[in-house]
C-alpha cells in the first residue's frame, strides 16, 4: 500500500492546505476504502474545511469497522455537536464515558451538549463530575463561565 499519500496528505494538513489535504485522502481511499488511518484523517479534514455533513458520513464510516475506536467517536460526537445534532452527540458522548468515565474533558464536554438541549440541572451535575475528578486540570474561568450560563441569578452552588 501506497503511504506516501498518506503522509503528503497529513503534511498538507500541517501546513494549512486542507483541500489538498482532502485530495491526497480521496484518491487514497479510491484504492483503500477500508484505511481506518485514512478515514480519520479524512473525516477530520472534512470537519476542519467545514464539510460537517461528510465529515459526520466519515467518522460513521470508519465507526462500522471499528465500533471501538473511541478517538473517532469523540471526534464524531464534536462533528455532530457542531451541527447542533444534540442527541446524537450525547449518544456517543455516553458510550466514551460508559468505557472511560474517569475523562473529566468528556464530562465538561457532555455539560455543554446537554445545556444546549436545554438541561440545565443535568449539565450542573457533569460540570460538577468534570471538576471532581480533576480540579487542578480543568481551566477555572472556562468553568466559571460555564456555571455562570448554568446557575440562575443569586444561585450559589
């Protein structure tokens, strides 16, 4: 199998040119459509030229051969959250967090996913999960901020 392709894809990438990037991964995936490799790369291309939609076909593409991989999900779920695909992105959010549940990221991440959908309280309680298990990780502001869109005027938590 060909990498060069492969490579000078991922190069384009680093160097910003992401519709060559995107190119090089087509014509790779023409002769191996079944490169888990090239189909993350590609899907997360697609999401970065804001191709949400191919980018969604992608990572679902690669997901049917590899349910497991669990950096594709992740991706996935924030491909689908920026389409305000919020159900969807939850979904898969959860099955992450059912494997890895210590991932204090994932938990801040899944806060804002449920907010959007209008859960107010069940965001509170995965900002409040995120900041347990890794208070000196997580960056305070973005937290403060985030409890600030979450708590209503004069609630202290």
């Amino acid at each position: 199998m060909n990498t060069e392709l492969l490579e000078k894809a991922e190069r384009a990438y680093r160097e910003g040119r992401g519709q060559l990037a995107y190119d090089l991964l087509a014509e790779f995936l023409s002769l191996a459509p079944d490169n888990a490799r090239a189909l993350l790369d590609k899907a997360v291309v697609c999401h970065s030229l804001g191709r949400g939609d191919e980018a969604v076909s992608t990572f679902e593409e690669l997901l049917t051969l590899d349910a497991e991989n669990l950096e594709a999900r992740r991706s996935l779920a924030v491909a689908l959250a920026s389409l305000q695909r919020w159900p969807e992105a939850e979904a898969h959010l959860a099955y992450i967090l059912d494997r890895r549940p210590e991932d204090h990221a994932l938990w801040s991440y899944l806060a804002k996913v449920v907010k959007a959908q209008g859960r107010r309280q069940e965001a509170l309680t995965h900002i409040e999960r995120a900041v347990r298990l890794a208070p000196r990780q997580l960056d305070y502001a973005d937290i403060r901020a985030e409890l600030a869109g979450l708590l209503k005027p004069g609630e202290v938590k």
